[in-house]
C-alpha cells in the first residue's frame, strides 16, 4: 500500500504546482519531491525491517484480465529511490531560471516523475507499459516548449525522438498482446514461470528489445539522442539522461531477460557486442564536439553501453555492477549537465571555443566541476569505479576481448572529459566574469558529490538491497 | 423499440418548437430529453424482445450501440447551439435533422428485416445529404452536399441491389431466415453476391478503402458541425450495422472472405494515413484519419472470436476523442472562412484549456495510454494476433507510428507558434462538451471494463 502514496504524491503534486501561481511553482516542486525523497527513504526503512509488502494487487480490468500490480523490491526500490534523489535536485536546478509558464513545466516533471516512478514499480505488463508511455508525454513537451536553439529545427528533432520512442514501445506492446495470448495474464511472476519455445521467445525479445534500444540507447538506434539532449532544457536533459534512460536499462533485467532467456543466452555476444560498439562509437564521437552538452550526450551513450553490455553478458556481477552503475551514472549525468546549465546561465554559450579561464574565477565551481567530471571517468572512490570496474571484471569473464575493448571507455572517457575541463575551465582567465556558485547551486552539487562518494566508499548497502533481485533473475536465466 | 418512438417523437416535437417561437429553449431542452430517452433505453438492457413481426429486434447489441448514439447526438445538438447562430431561423430544423438522424441510426442496429435496415441507413443518409448542404450560401457546402448526395445515393441503390439478391435466393428479408441460410451447405450463389453488394455499401458509408474517394472532399465543404456528425456517429452506426450483417451472414464464409478483409483493413489504415500527413485543412486530414480507423474498426471482423465488445469500445473511444476535437475546431474556427491548421497556431498560449482537450483528443486518437484510442487499440491486436494475423498486426503498428506524424503537426502548431488571432469569449455549450468528452475519454480509458463489460 505504501508505495502506492508516492505516486499519488507525485501526481497530486503536479496537480497541485499547476494550480499555484508561476512564481511559487518551483518551490511548491521542491516542497513535494522533498517530501517525495524523505518519503521513498521510509520506504528503504520499511523495507529493511521486513514490514513493506512487496506485492500489491487491485483488480482492474475485467476482460481482458489485467490487475493493477505493484511490485516493490529491492531492486524496484533503488530505483525509486534514484528518482526521487535527483528529482528536488533537479527541481532545484531550476529555481534561480526564470521560465515562461514555470507552473506548467514544473507540474509535467512531476508528473514525469510520478510515471517513471510507476515504470519502476509496475508488475503487470499493461501497466507497466501504460507508465511507460506516460512518461514520454511530458518530456515531449518540457523538450519542445522550454528547450534552446533554433524552434523549427528543435521541432523537427523533439518529434523524432517522439516517433521513436513511440514506435518502439509499440512493438513492445505487441510483445505483450502476444505473451497474453501465450499466458492468459500479464502478471510478471506468471510471465516467468511461462515456458516459450525458443522461437517464441525471439520474437517477444525482439519486440522488447526496439523498444529498449531506443530508449536506453543503443547503437544505431541512438541518432534522436544528441540532438535531444542538446535541445532540451537543462532540466529535460537531467530527466531524460539521469532517469528515463534508466527505465529502459531497468526493463531490460526486469522483463526481457527473464522473460526470454533462451534467447538472450542465444544472442549474448552480438547483444554485449552492440553495448560495447556503442562504447566506442559514443567515445570517439565525443572527442570531436565542439558543444560541451553534445559533448556530454555523447559520453553518456558510452557509458550506457556498458551497462547494457554487462547487463547483456547474463552474469551475477554483470548485473549487479550494471546496476550499481546505473544509479551511479544517473547522480553524475545529472551533476555534469548541471554544470553546463551553470556556465550557460553565466556565459549563454556552451560552445568549447568560446569558454576557458573559468577556473580563476569561481574557485567553487571549478571544484565542483571536476568532481563530477572525475566522477564520470569512474576515479576510485567513487560509485561510478564501483560500477564501471565491476562491469568489465564481469565481462572479462565472459571473454576477455569484451573487457579489453570495452575498457576504452575509461581511457577514451578520461582523455575526452579532462580534454574539456581544460577547454572549459582552465586556461587564462577569462575576460567575461563568472560569478561563483550560489547557494543553491553549491547545494546540489554538494549533495551529489557526498552521494558519489558515501557510494564509491560503501557500496555494500545497494549490493544487498539488490542481491535477491539479482539472484532472481540469474536463477531465471539458469533454470530455463 | 420505445427509444425508437420516443426518439422520433422527440424530433417532430422539435420542429413544433419552432411554431411556438420557443427556440431560444430548444437545445436544453432537446439536450434533456436525450438524456430521458437515454435512460429509457437503458431500461431495455437485458431484455431481448423483437417487435412488429420481427421488423425490430431489441437486444443488448442494438441497446448498447443505440446509447453510444444517443450520447454522440446530445453532444452534436449542444455543439449547435453557438454554430447556428448565423441562421437562427433555422436552429430547429437542424436539431430536429439530426434528431431524426438518430432515429435512422437506431433503426440500423435494431432492425431484424432487411427493409428496417434500407429505410434506417436511408433516414441517416438523406438527414446527412441535408446536412452537408445546409450552408445553403456556401459553394463548398453545396458542392459537399451533392457529391455526398450523388455517391450516397449510388451506393444505395447497390444495397438495395444486394437486398434484392438475397430476397431472390432466400425468398426472406427476415435476419433469422438469413442467418440459417448462411449456415445451410445448399443456398444459392446470389445469396453470397447480394452479401457482397450489401458490405460494398457499407463499406462505402464507413469510407473505407476503395470506397473512399468521396469522403475528404465532403469533409472539407461540409459545414464542421455537420463533417463531426459525418466522422463520429455516421461512421461508428455504419460500422455497427456492418458488425450486425457479417456476424449474421458470415455463417460458412470462404476463408478468403477473411483475407479479404485483412487486405481492406490494411490498406485503408495505410491509404488513410499516408494521404492524411500531406493535408493543411485539419477537417481533410481528420477525413483521412477516419479512413484509417475505418481500417482499424474493420480489423473487429477479424477472426474466429469476434466480439462486439471490441467494436463498441473501439468506436466509443474514437467517437468522443471525435467529438472532443471537433468541439476545438468549431471554436476556433467559428469566423474562419477556412480549418487550415495555421489556425490553430498559438492555441496553447491563448487557449490553454481548449489547446488541452484538442491535444488529448488526439493524442487518444493515436492510441496513446491513458486514453481510450490505447485501450481500443490494444483491443483489437490482442484480437488480431489470436487469430494469427501477425502480419496485419505489424501493418497496423506501422500505421499507428505514421499517425502520430499528422496529429503531432497540430499539436506543434498550437504550442510551438504565436497566436495569430485575438479569441474571445467562452461559448458555455463548446466548453461544457469539450470537458465532458474529454472526462469519458479518460473514465473509459482507465476503466475499459466499463464498457466492454456491456457486450460479453
């Protein structure tokens, strides 16, 4: 039942910040996705002592039958609580932008965060697909209507993605219409216990598998992603990067790789192949941004890639470092387009050749900066070594060329990364003043630099948490 | 059969209104009886009954369907209470036309005679012939009401044709002696061509693929007013009646009867929407996308397990999410000459409510959760792919991929561009059907059983 608040919370909230007033919006955002993070952390507390139920049931939908199921568990809950850690910071990021029409944008990221919550908890297909869908409604417009650069060209590219990502959630769908025909339910346990025929089960991985590779995204169905995030406002890249791109990672462990493991076992190289192309390609088509938000879409590809890889490579450590580092990567994509958003608000510019020199005058920031970049190339200590490291050791086990090539990811991403921070940051002090971090900004990139770290230093509560989930599908993987 | 009457009774009353000067009170009051008529009909629910030696049958098909129309028909009268406002005099023939055009459509889901079922789609066609042309001064209305008039009127005369056939191998017009003639091995080959004849007809009042041609023209001349009843109601009774006559005759149909379909439904989806991309008039383009879910909605004929069910709520979501883009259009475009979508541009900044209802309208119609247009469409491929046609399920992802093109591309105009022209005043009765077609979209979206359950 529990869970069942914060999604209302969420919804209730972005009703509520659309009925305020445009100048209170963001703060009314902020009260309730705080209260939406202290709220997700009782969760955890409850979760540890065994009193949260992890199963929920209402009944729904008659014929065909669907139920509305939740299912909160550990592996559910960290993403949950992903959400709704980088929601108020991403609420808060906003608070000093003076936007047209704040209370609309700030009620379509709640409202965002109320449906990609719900695709985290969902455990029957239906649901989880309408949660799915619903997330991309908001984000379409926050992209279009609040978003930079030139309107028609940002146009055109917003309804790609839209296309997109629609079209391959549709074949999804169909994946599910015909796994109910197969099991009379769309209940997640029931679709595990579901004996399909190796064919069968291509066909329903195939489905799933456009739907994901787009979302997450995977070489070549990457090509929405740069133009996206470079168009998008800052809070929509945070969204898209640091949460959406997640759901797709997520639903990959949840409901394709147990659904169909014949066939992911059958096509486990060429899938952790493509991971690891993306890698590659992500890097070296980073090295030649001129924009430092292209730059860093770019740099995010990679590092998916290699969650995908690890997630794709089927093994216990795979999966759970792919786990790690997702929630790892969502903290630091979020810290590092904050930090564009702050020169950009200074300099209205995110060109490379026009920044440089900034360090001299914003002692704060250029700190801040470099703990997240350095964050982002998986420095020890930080949760993203946890991840990356792990990811590779796993892969490695699989076939050591998997980890040897895919490890180009922390070479390449250090020389690219600090490539930019010397670009940007370093250098003779730049002519145009740069006023330092305010408060507010100090704030954020102070509580996820102090996540980083707890994390990268003590990883060990998230391994246990998801331990079970993981064990659940290796099983899975194994028993079939 | 008492909504039948009543609902006749209440179009003369109508036109009496009129000789008693109370016109200002004629659409409450049209609008209130409605809703008793509806709550007569419901009282049916349940019961089967047939009447004057079978003419009419009363079952929960024709009761549920009858109710979808009754609703759509209470949104349409109200609609017109602002778009008359040029023509007063004249406000009490319209609703009593479209009174009387509920009364065919009812007849054509309750009939259980051949005859029953000619005189219902001839009551609704020549109220629609009227209709169209009703913009008397307009060419382009004059021009929609005699090409609708011309190829209506063609293609009743291949129903009647088909009607005829059946008669001559049957010797019947009664549905029960069709239904047990479709089953028995030895019947006639005119049989077979008198059913080919009717579904050509009908086929050609759905506008679907290849009978289509007339429809986008009609559309566009036809008064707004009159292209929504076209688009929602007439379309949605033609295809119930369609549903009715192929579940009766469909007895031992060849398998090719249904490759037949599978080819029609696909290709209208696909011809409907490739032509709807390229279109600037929004009343062209939901012409073209009519054709297309007349693809969809023929995708119910589709296999062994066919069920009303499916029909109904598919034709209950696009009806309203219908009738909630209408009810925009009519507002924006109440001093336009024309529907181009450069008329919409700016509506999110100057209309936000209404820019709201169109965007979720839409987004319903191109099968996006939460609304009902998901729901229908999740429906009919779960239906589909039961049945094996896995490729038709395929063509129609495709379709519904293409189709968020065109309705994106109003959706952009009204939240991407400037408002062009100043919009004042809040037409009550626009509001009032804008909001609630908009809260049946979502109650029936988030709780399809509501009307599924109606037809088990």
């Amino acid at each position: 039942m529990e869970v069942i608040y914060l999604l209302i919370l969420l919804l209730v909230g972005a009703g509520l910040t659309y009925f305020s007033v445009d100048k209170a919006a963001s703060r009314v955002a902020l009260l309730i996705s705080t209260v939406a993070f202290g709220y997700s952390l009782y969760l955890v507390s409850l979760h540890y002592g065994g009193q949260l139920p992890e199963n929920i049931h209402f009944d729904w939908i008659s014929k065909p039958s669907i139920g509305f199921d939740l299912r909160l568990d550990g592996l559910a809950l960290l993403m949950l609580v992903l959400t709704t850690t980088l929601l108020p910071l991403i609420v808060a990021s906003g608070i000093e932008t003076k936007f047209a029409n704040a209370k609309s944008l700030y009620a379509l990221v709640l409202l965002m965060a109320f449906a990609m919550c719900g695709t985290f908890v969902a455990s029957n297909g239906l649901l989880y697909y309408i949660f799915w869908e619903v997330a991309l409604i908001p984000i379409y417009f926050i992209a279009l209507i609040w978003g930079s650069g030139d309107a028609e060209e940002r146009k055109k590219q917003v309804v790609k993605f839209f296309i997109y990502t629609f079209a391959g959630s549709l074949f999804m769908l169909v994946g599910f219409v015909y796994l109910y025909g197969k099991a009379g339910s769309l209940l997640l346990t029931d679709l595990y216990k579901l004996e399909l025929s190796y064919d069968e089960q291509l066909l329903v991985f195939g489905g799933f598998f456009l739907a994901y590779a787009i979302k997450i995204p995977l070489i070549p169905f990457h090509t929405w992603q740069a133009n996206v995030y470079q168009k998008a406002p800052a809070m929509g890249t945070m969204l898209l990067s640091g949460i959406m791109l997640k759901m797709g990672l997520y639903s990959v462990i949840r409901w394709q790789i147990p659904i169909s493991p014949d066939a992911s076992k059958e096509l486990m190289p060429y899938l952790v192949w493509i991971g690891i192309a993306g890698v590659i390609y992500g890097s070296i088509v980073a090295l030649r941004q001129r924009d430092v938000k292209k730059l860093l879409a770019y740099s995010s590809l990679a590092h998916v890639g290699l969650i995908a890889a690890g997630f794709y490579g089927l093994t216990a450590d795979g999966i759970t470092s792919g786990i790690i580092q997702m929630f790892g990567h969502g903290l630091v994509v979020v810290g590092v387009f904050f930090a564009v958003e702050v020169i950009e608000r200074r300099y209205q510019t995110r060109a490379i050749s026009e920044l440089g020199g900034i360090r001299a005058q914003a002692v704060k920031f250029a700190s801040a900066f470099l703990i997240v970049t350095l964050a982002s190339v998986a420095l020890p200590g930080t949760v993203n070594f946890v991840g990356e490291f792990g990811l590779l050791f796993s892969l490695s086990t699989q076939n050591v060329w998997f980890s040897v090539i895919g490890g180009l990811t922390i070479v390449l991403g250090a020389y690219y990364m600090l490539k930019m921070y010397q670009q940007v940051m370093l250098g003779e002090a730049n002519k145009k003043p740069f006023a330092d971090l305010s408060v507010t900004e100090s704030l954020i990139f102070g509580a996820l630099a102090a996540v980083i770290f707890f994390f990268g230093i003590y990883p060990q509560p998230i391994n246990d948490l998801i331990a079970p989930a993981v064990n659940e599908i290796i099983a899975q993987i194994s028993t079939n | 059969m008492n909504t039948l009457i009543a609902i006749t009774a209440l179009g003369v009353i109508c036109l009496i209104f009129e000789l008693l000067n109370l016109r200002k009170i004629l659409v409450p009051f049209s609008i209130v009886a409605l809703c008793g008529i509806l709550y007569l009909n419901s009282l049916d629910y349940n019961q089967t009954a047939s009447y004057y030696n079978n003419m009419i049958v009363v079952d929960n098909f024709s009761v549920t369907f009858t109710a979808l129309f009754i609703v759509l028909t209470t949104f349409l009268v109200a609609l017109g209470h602002h778009f008359y406002d040029d023509v007063p005099e004249k406000l009490s023939d319209f609703v009593a036309i479209k009174i009387f055009l509920l009364s065919g459509a009812a007849a054509m889901v309750s009939f259980g005679n051949l005859a029953m079922f000619f005189l219902g789609i001839e009551v609704l066609s020549i109220s629609l012939y009227i209709l169209a042309a009703s913009r008397r001064l307009n060419i382009k209305s004059n021009e929609s009401g005699m090409k609708y008039f011309l190829m209506g009127s063609f293609a009743s005369g291949i129903i009647l044709f088909g009607i005829c056939l059946i008669y001559g191998a049957i010797g019947s017009f009664d549905m029960r002696v069709i239904m047990e003639a479709a089953v028995s091995a030895d019947v006639e080959e005119w049989f077979y061509i008198g059913g080919i004849l009717l579904a050509i007809g009908l086929l050609f009042k759905i506008a679907a693929v290849p009978f289509h041609f007339w429809a986008p023209d009609v559309y566009e001349g036809a008064p707004a007013l009159t292209t929504a009843t076209m688009s929602t109601l007439a379309k949605v009774t033609a295809m119930a009646t369609f549903f009715k006559l192929f579940f009766a005759m469909s007895g031992n149909l060849p398998e090719t009867s249904q490759t037949v379909l599978v080819v029609l439904s696909g290709l209208s989806m696909t011809v409907g929407n490739i032509m709807a991309l390229r279109q600037a008039n929004v009343k062209r383009m939901l012409a073209f996308s009519g054709i297309s879910h007349a693809g969809f909605m023929l995708m119910t004929l589709i296999g062994t397990q066919i069920s009303a069910g499916t029909l109904l709520y598919y034709g209950t979501a696009y009806a309203f999410a219908g009738i909630g883009a209408f009810s925009v259009i009519l507002y924006v475009c109440r001093h336009l000459e024309n529907e181009d979508i450069v008329n919409f541009q700016g509506l999110g900044k100057s209309n936000p409510f209404l820019a709201f209802v169109l965007t979720t309208s839409l987004l319903s119609m191109a099968g996006i959760p939460i609304f009902a247009g998901f729901f229908a469409k999740l429906m009919l491929f779960s239906q589909v792919l039961e049945s094996g046609h896995l490729a038709l399920v395929i063509v129609a992802v495709v379709n519904s991929i293409i189709a968020v093109g065109y309705y994106f591309k109003l959706i952009l105009a009204m939240y991407t561009k400037e408002p062009q022209h100043e919009r004042t005043g809040r037409p009550f009765y626009i509001y009032a059907v804008a909001t609630v077609a908009l809260l049946l979209n979502l109650t029936i979206g988030l709780f399809p059983s509501l009307v599924t359950d109606l037809l088990r």
